[in-house]
C-alpha cells in the first residue's frame, strides 16, 4: 500500500520520539506496518509518502532515478537574480554541490494557497519575504534550508507541495489526513523519475 499525508508542522517524520513529548506521525492514525518513504524535517510540513513495501523505497530516493520533489520555500528578503542562479546551477553544502534543481519565485504568496502553520511564522515588518518553488531531485539533510540559507535568504517556512507528478492540492488533504493512494496516483508517483 502506498499512502500520502499532508505531514502537519512540529511533527517527526517517525512514530517514535526522541524526546519526552515530541510530536510523531503515531498522532496522524496510520495503518499498522507503514513507515515513511524518504522524510521531511520536525519543521517542514508538506507532503510525505509512507509503504508497507521496501522495494518502492529505492525506487523513489535513489538520486540516479531522478525523481522530482517540488518545495514551496518562504525566504527572509527578495532573491535576485544572481541568487536564483546559484540556487539552480547547485550550491556547495559540506564540500558538494548539490544537484541543478528548478527554481522559480511563485508568482502569487502561497500563504493565499495553504493553510495556516500553527504557530505562524514570525512576522518582521522591515523584513520582506518571498516565496520560491524548487525542484530538487535529492534529498540531503534539510537541503532545501542550508541551499537558501547559503545564498543569504534563510527559509522561514517550507511546505513540499509535490511528488513526482502527484500534488498536495489534487489531494486535499488537511494537515495531519492521509488517503491511500489509488491505481491512478500510485502512477503518478512511480512514472516521472527518469530511471
């Protein structure tokens, strides 16, 4: 079985806590014997796959595959051009280059798109923000936030809007709901990466 969760912020991408009163996906009511495909940060909300089958796990992070992950990313400050360059030809973190990605600003704030993050992001009024949409075909430690953060616009909220060709919003999943993913979806999951 192949599940998607809209994955609520301050929640570990795990059912067990590493500390006393952590928030873990055991509150989100999963069926017994899923566990998560790949994984978003305590902080990040979004989008996150969980299988009862260990083959799809390979065949969905290997970076050879190439399988697309598109982020809504909220910035400190408005990226200039020379920043989206750098953001999509790759960025060194710890002495690798990540992997050229999609990087585009998003034409409306997707604040107008998503539900509200309990608590909100922390308000600045001399501090602008932005909103980009990225498209990254590897999954690093919190890469998305050390790639903006190294091109001096810190992430302040990221939500992972889409997984190969499924959506968050063809969902309409609440934060915190499931579904089981149909014949249809499963494909568009498994059919965009490139191996």
């Amino acid at each position: 079985m192949l599940l998607a969760l809209n994955k609520p912020f301050d929640v570990l991408s795990q059912f067990t806590p590493e500390l006393p009163g952590q928030r873990t996906l055991a509150e989100c009511d999963l069926p017994p014997g899923v566990y998560p495909v790949g994984r978003l940060d305590r902080d990040s909300e979004g989008l996150l796959l969980l299988t009862d089958e260990r083959a799809l796990v390979g065949r969905l992070l290997e970076p050879e595959r190439g399988h697309p992950r598109t982020y809504w990313a909220q910035v400190e400050r408005i990226p200039d051009d020379a920043a989206l360059q750098t953001l999509r030809q790759g960025v060194v973190l710890a002495g690798k280059r990540t992997r050229r990605c999609r990087c585009e600003p998003l034409a409306e704030a997707a604040d107008a798109l998503l539900p509200p993050r309990l608590p909100p992001v922390r308000f600045r009024k001399n501090v602008p923000t932005a909103w980009l949409a990225l498209t990254l075909t590897e999954g690093k430690n919190r890469q998305v936030r050390r790639m903006t953060a190294a091109v001096g616009h810190p992430t302040l909220r990221l939500v992972r809007v889409q997984i190969g060709a499924l959506t968050l919003a063809s969902l309409q999943l609440a934060p915190g709901a499931w579904c089981e993913l149909s014949v249809e979806q499963r494909a568009a999951v498994l059919e965009s990466g490139q191996g």
